[in-house]
C-alpha cells in the first residue's frame, strides 16, 4: 500500500518547497513529477521561493519538466 493509498495529501504545504510537486520539479526528479500528477497533485499549487512547480522548474532549466507542467495546465 502507497503512502497515497494510506490518505497522503499529496498538496500539502510546508517547508522550503512548499509542496512535494515543487519539490521535484525543482530538482528535475521527472518521474516523481510525473507521479504526482498522475495522483492528483495540483499542478499550479503555489509555494516555495519561486512561486510554484513552473517557476520553480524553469529557473533551474528542467524543460522537460516544464514543458509536462505546461501539458497538465500550469499556469
């Protein structure tokens, strides 16, 4: 059984990040990312330093990331 499965909220909030999504996005972690949407992560939660996933995965130049972001309706 997943930690998703186990009631997980995949959009909190807290710490450097903010939220899990922007986490992985900010270290280029493409298939947690991917993980994540497919689960039900909010794909323009805001949080962290750079504001949120998209920002956060453009500043760092993960375009693939930001190019799936963008795909899933980041705004």
């Amino acid at each position: 059984m997943s930690f998703f499965e186990r009631g997980a909220d995949i959009n909190a909030q807290s710490g450097k990040y903010g939220n899990t999504l922007y986490a992985a996005s900010y270290e280029g972690l493409k298939l947690i990312v991917e993980l994540l949407l497919e689960k039900g992560a909010d794909v323009n939660a805001q949080g962290g330093y750079h504001g949120n996933a998209l920002q956060a995965a453009s500043y760092r130049g993960h375009e693939p990331i930001a190019k799936l972001l963008l795909e899933k309706g980041a705004a």
